[in-house]
C-alpha cells in the first residue's frame, strides 16, 4: 500500500562495524597489551605482525589515527597481509570513510576471498556509497560465515530498505530480532519498514518497543508520535511528540508531528503554532504547507491558505491525495 506522507522519513539505519572499533575504558589489559607490542616493534621494527595485531589494539582503544598508521605499515611490510586490509577497513567504516573502506576490504577480498568479515565490511561500506545491490550481495556472502550475526541481517535490512524492498527488509529484520532482542535500534528499523507498507499498528509496537528499550531513542518517539496520530490516538501522538521534543527541542519534524495530531484533534491554534515552529526550523517538508494551509483555512485565512497550497503542491504534485488518506483535507471551497 501506498505510504503515508508525512516529514521526511527516517531512513538512516544504524551502521554497526564487523569489527570492534568501539572505545574501551583503557585497561591495564589494554595498556599492558600495547606495552608489550610497543616493545615487540622495538626489538623488530620489521615485524609486520606486531604492527598490525597493534593497529588491531590501537582500534580496539579509539585510537583510529594511530590504527591507520599501523594497518599502512604492516601493509607496506607485508602487501599481502588480507587482515591488515581488512582491519584497515574497519577503521574507515568507523570513520564514514565508505570510498575507503570499500578500497580496504576489496584489498583484502582479492587476497582472501574465504576471509567473510571482509564481505561484511565492505557489504556495511557500500550502503554508505549507494551500491545497495552489490551490499546485498556481499552481506549474503557474509550470511553463510555468520548465519548468527545479527548486523549481517540489520545491514542487508538496511540495503533492501534503501532499494524500496520493505518485505525483504522486514525479513531480515525479523532475523536480527530474534538474534538480538534487546536492540532498539533494530525495533526501530523494523517500524520504519513496517510503515513504508502502511503497517501502522505493526510500526506502533515497534516504535513502542524500542522506547521502552532506550528512553532516549528519539526516531521511534517520532514514529510512534506519527503512527499514534494516523491511527486516531491522538492524545499519545502528542505525549509521544512531547518526548520527543524534550530529547531534541526544535526539531522540525517532531514539530511538524505534533502539528499534524493537533489538526487532527482540532485544536487549530496549537497546530499553527507548531507547522510555523516547523517551517522556522526545518527546509519545509510539503506536508507542513499542506497542514498549515489547512489550519489556515479552517481559520478563514484563505490567503495564507492559498499560498501554502500552492507551495505543498509545488514541491508534491499528489499532496492532496496523500493527505486525504489521512483524513487531512482542504475545506470546501478553500
């Protein structure tokens, strides 16, 4: 089914490394690994090993520039080191360096094209460039390393998601759910498919799952915010948006949710004031032309009306017909 209109959708599915490139709290595990490594190089500044399993360290600390430095020292000793491109990727993907990363992790494919992680590297890299046909193709490659994974199935998800496939994202989504079922972001993935499809009470659950995962994840107050508001619950649309908006005040399409609820609900002032609040703050999705001029409207404002009709229209020639499977239209006459 069509999907609703609304403020630009939530697209950007959480990218997670193959690799551990997330910061530690610097143990003295850590830090006596390091001294050991540093004293290695010392003894054998040839020894490429040491060079990369330190860039391996390096990253596993946060140490990104000092990682980079490594993996290109240990390339330049060994070219043929697969690992050592492989883990140079993975600092790249940390980085949002895609270009990069996807050079790294084909370096270290064509060396080893058994060495999995390096598909999923470079599967997670090329969502980030747009490549989402050969993303699924390597992230499938990677599946048959990793059946129990769950970032190969978020990241295929992702994929799918980005080519407009929301069964096959909802597909792999329900797998990395059921691998990790404490994970907000993937609840929150899952909505926004689930919405795509005109699943509201599906995205609800969703969305509402992931709230009470992580209190803090403001993309699924706002989607539960706007399913709530398109499936006549308005009172939680606006408490959902309320949320929201004290996670991230002045967002405009936290704003611009909470208008479309109060224009709903009736209540046209407060609806003005939060579609202004929107446009202040944001581009101008159409839809909040569209709600404003009907607040307008609704007001007897058909100049206001008029303009922000006609501005809505420009930018989406089918607003009126997406609004309407809302129950949002323009008075008779306006």
């Amino acid at each position: 089914s069509t999907p609703a209109a609304g403020p630009t959708a939530q697209t950007d599915f959480t990218y997670v490394s193959a690799s551990n490139g997330a910061q530690n709290s610097f143990s003295k595990e850590a830090l006596r690994k390091l001294d050991l490594l540093n004293a290695a190089i010392k003894h054998d500044p040839n020894d490429e090993a040491s060079y990369r399993k330190r860039a391996d360290q390096e990253h596993s600390m946060g140490d990104r520039t000092g990682a980079l430095e490594d993996y290109a020292t240990a390339i330049r000793l060994r070219p043929s080191d697969a690992e050592a491109h492989l883990g140079q990727s993975s600092v790249y993907l940390d980085l949002q360096d895609f270009p990069l990363a996807v050079q790294s992790a084909t370096a270290a494919i064509n060396l080893d094209p058994h060495l999995g992680a390096a598909f999923e590297e470079r599967g997670i890299a090329d969502i980030g460039t747009g490549d989402n046909d050969r993303a699924i193709a390597d992230l499938s490659i990677a599946e048959k390393y990793f059946p129990k994974d769950y970032r190969v199935y978020m990241s295929r998800g992702t994929a799918f998601f980005a080519k407009g496939d929301y069964d096959s994202a909802i597909r792999d989504l329900d797998t990395a759910v059921a691998l990790k079922p404490d994970s907000a972001d993937l609840f929150n993935d899952r909505a926004m498919a689930y919405h795509q499809i005109g699943q509201y009470d599906r995205a609800l659950a969703d969305f509402t799952r992931a709230t009470q995962l992580d209190r803090a994840e403001f993309n699924a107050w706002i989607g539960a915010c706007y399913d709530n508001a398109i499936l006549g619950q308005l009172t939680l649309a606006m408490s959902d948006c309320n949320t929201a908006l004290g996670l991230r005040p002045h967002d405009t399409m936290a704003q611009g949710y909470r208008g479309f609820a109060e224009l709903r609900a009736g209540n046209i002032d407060a609806a003005l004031a939060d579609y202004n609040a929107a446009l202040r703050y944001g581009a101008g999705d159409p839809t909040l032309f569209f709600g404003r001029a009907v607040a307008h409207a609704v007001k007897g404002d058909d100049a206001a009306a008029a303009v922000d009709v006609a501005e809505a229209r420009k930018r989406n020639p089918a607003i009126d017909q997406q609004m309407k499977a809302l129950h949002v239209e323009l008075p008779a006459g306006a």
